[in-house]
C-alpha cells in the first residue's frame, strides 16, 4: 500500500510542476514583454511620415512601453501568487461491506 501512495504523491507532484510551468500567466506575461521590447523599439525614433499618421504622438513608443509593462505585471504576478494544485478529496476511510 505505501508503494501506491508512493506513486500518487509522485503524480501530485509532476501535476503541481506541470501546472506551474504551462501557467497561462506565463505565456501572456512573455509575450507581452517581447512585443512590448520590439514595439518600443520601434518607437524610439519615429520617421516624420510616421508621426504625421498619429497627429504627433509617439504612439509606438507609448504602446510598447504600455505592452511591457502589462508582460512584466503578469510575470511579477505569477512569481508572487504560483499556480498551485488542486487540492484532493479526502479519502473515504471507511470499511466496504
């Protein structure tokens, strides 16, 4: 019986890594961070026809920096609060007739 348990506590806890690495945070957080980086970039030095298009406002640079800090928040967020496992139902210590 303990090698049962052995396994299920082995599989609890492959769940629990599992969960922590395809957190959705992750993934949204990641790629808000590189398109944040590549749109601010982009932003930096804007040409005269560009800024023309947005009546004079740097919006590559402002959307970018907006995009990475929405990434970063989610990555901060996910590091604070981790994705943990659902909690099991107890066991049913009774006897079976």
């Amino acid at each position: 019986m303990s090698d049962l348990h052995k396994e299920v506590s082995d599989l609890e806890q492959k769940s629990a890594t599992a969960a922590r690495l395809f957190d959705i945070r992750r993934i949204i957080g990641g790629l808000f961070v590189v398109y944040g980086i590549i749109v601010t970039i982009a932003g930096i030095s804007p040409s005269d026809a560009d800024l023309k298009k947005a009546q004079g406002v740097h919006i590559n640079l402002w959307t970018g920096l907006a995009m990475l800090a929405l990434g970063l928040f989610f990555l901060v967020w996910m590091k604070l609060r981790p994705a943990q496992a659902p909690a099991h139902a107890p066991e049913d210590t009774t006897p079976e007739k």
